[in-house]
C-alpha cells in the first residue's frame, strides 16, 4: 500500500504556489474529508486564475456555475453546491514555502479537512449547540414541500435525488442514487415524504443516518443548506434579485428600501452576488 500523502493547504497570501505544484496539486474530494488530482478542466481554471493579475475580483467564474477564489483558509472551486479547497503535497512544496508557513505544513486528518472545507462557518458551528433529529426532519420537510411545486405529497425520483444531493453535501450523486433506490419502497419511481422519512428511520444504513447528521448537525448547517437550495446553478452565490425573493419570504415585513441596505452589507465585495462566505460572515459576525 501506498503512503499517505501528507498535503498541506497553501493559505491565499501564498496561493502563487499552487501554479508550481505540477504533479503534487491536489483538491478535495466530494467527501471533502480526502484528497484527489485535479482534474484537467479543474487544473485549468486554477492556473486561469492564478494567472490572472488584471482581475480585480478575488473570484472569477471561468464557466456557468463554476466559480474559483480564495478567502481566509485557501484557493477553492464552487461547483454543484460544493466548495472544495485546493491543496498540494508537502514533497512537492518549495522551501519558500516550507520557511514562510511552517505551521500550514501538516498531515490533515479528517477532522481538520472537513473543518477548512466549511471554512469559517466550520469553526463556528464548533460552538454550537445541535440540533435534534425533529427540528432535521421539520426541515427536511420543508425542503421537501418546496420541491414539491405541484403539491401531490411526491417527488420524482430525479427531483428527489437532486434535492437530497444539496442537502447532503458531503454524499457522491452515487451514494444519493443507492439511497434513492432503497428508499423507493414501491419501485414506482415516485417517493413520497413519509415513504422516505419512513425509510430513514427504520432501515436507512448507518452511514446513511450519519451522513444526514453530518450534514445538518448545527443550525448553521440548516442555513447552508438553505442557501443551496436557492443556488440554482450551484457556484455558491445568489444574485442581488433571488436574496430579495428570499427575503420577501423570510421577512415579509421589511421593506425594499431595508431590504437594499441589509444587501449592501452582506456583499462586501460589491460584485452584486451573494457569496455564501459573505452571507454568513453577516449572519454569525455581524450584530
């Protein structure tokens, strides 16, 4: 058996570094607990950026859905609701790095991977509180009811599948597909809430059940699954006019006038989307 690569996450002060990685570039995987190759599409966009001096924008989107960055913990790709950091293997790091950032310089276990996967939002759900398993399925069903536009009590199974893939973020699509089938107790290609909720409690795997407590533990995990919901094309931000939908739904009661100001706060870099960093960065920090 090959040994474990020690990968170290480059911080974005740093980020030039990646473009040198060659062989030893890395990103996280859809677990977001390993560690992977970049595709070659996804090495691209990454040299595309770092490439880019004239940018004045610390994101750029190099393809519909798809946007690449860097904010407090590294580089990252948003792509289908997921945001993954880049990293690279401590062999390939140059000793410029090495001296500069000693303390980035460690074998991440799984741990430590999930917690720069979520960023700051990681560190403060930490601290707090978790959430029951009925105040997860009042939410589940919410998301449900929402999916469910026509209001027969059922989603396909493409629908049901796409929903439950924003949910649980850190399950492959093929991993949501097996879920899908054991869950469709009458093969009929449709899966109604209770037939679903049913399965989950009575002979949903384990991994399954610990993925979707994973996955919602915190209230802060319930609001970033909220705010894929309404990612519609999954790189991680909203436009100005969906987060004022969203607010006329949340808080009916304010005005277009608030409404405008609270957005101008939250979009810190003036790009007029809402980056899910930002969002929350308001939501947590913000008093």
């Amino acid at each position: 058996m090959a040994q474990e690569e020690h990968i170290i996450l480059v911080p974005p002060d740093l980020r030039q570094h990646l473009a040198t990685a060659g062989g030893g570039l890395r990103i996280q995987a859809d677990d977001c607990d390993s560690w992977q190759v970049p595709t070659t599409e996804e090495d691209r966009w990454l040299l595309e950026y770092l490439s880019d001096q004239t940018s004045s924008s610390r994101i750029s989107s190099p393809s519909a859905g798809i946007r690449v960055g860097f904010n407090t913990v590294g580089v990252w790709i948003h792509e289908s609701h997921l945001k993954r950091y880049f990293g690279m293997t401590k062999s390939s790091a140059s000793i410029i790095l090495l001296n500069a950032m000693p303390e980035a310089v460690r074998e991440f276990s799984s741990a430590e991977t999930a917690d720069a996967a979520d960023g700051l939002l990681g560190k403060l759900a930490a601290a707090m509180p978790q959430i029951s398993d009925e105040v997860r399925q009042q939410f589940l069903h919410a998301t449900f009811a929402k999916a469910d536009i026509n209001g027969n009590g059922t989603l396909s199974r493409p629908e049901m599948g796409a929903m439950m893939r924003k949910v649980l973020i850190t399950m492959s699509a093929k991993d949501v597909s097996q879920m899908m089938d054991e869950a469709d107790a009458d093969g009929n290609n449709q899966i109604c809430y209770a037939e679903f909720i049913e399965w989950m409690q009575a002979s949903a795997p384990e991994e399954v059940k610990g993925a979707m407590k994973r996955s919602l533990s915190t209230g802060a995990d319930v609001v970033k699954a909220a705010f894929r919901l309404w990612d519609a094309n999954g790189d991680g931000s909203v436009n100005r006019k969906e987060m004022t939908t969203l607010m006329a739904k949340v808080a009916p009661r304010t005005t277009a006038k608030q409404v405008e100001l609270l957005l101008d706060l939250i979009d810190t870099d003036d790009d007029s989307k809402i980056d899910y960093d930002e969002f929350t960065d308001f939501l947590f920090h913000r008093k």
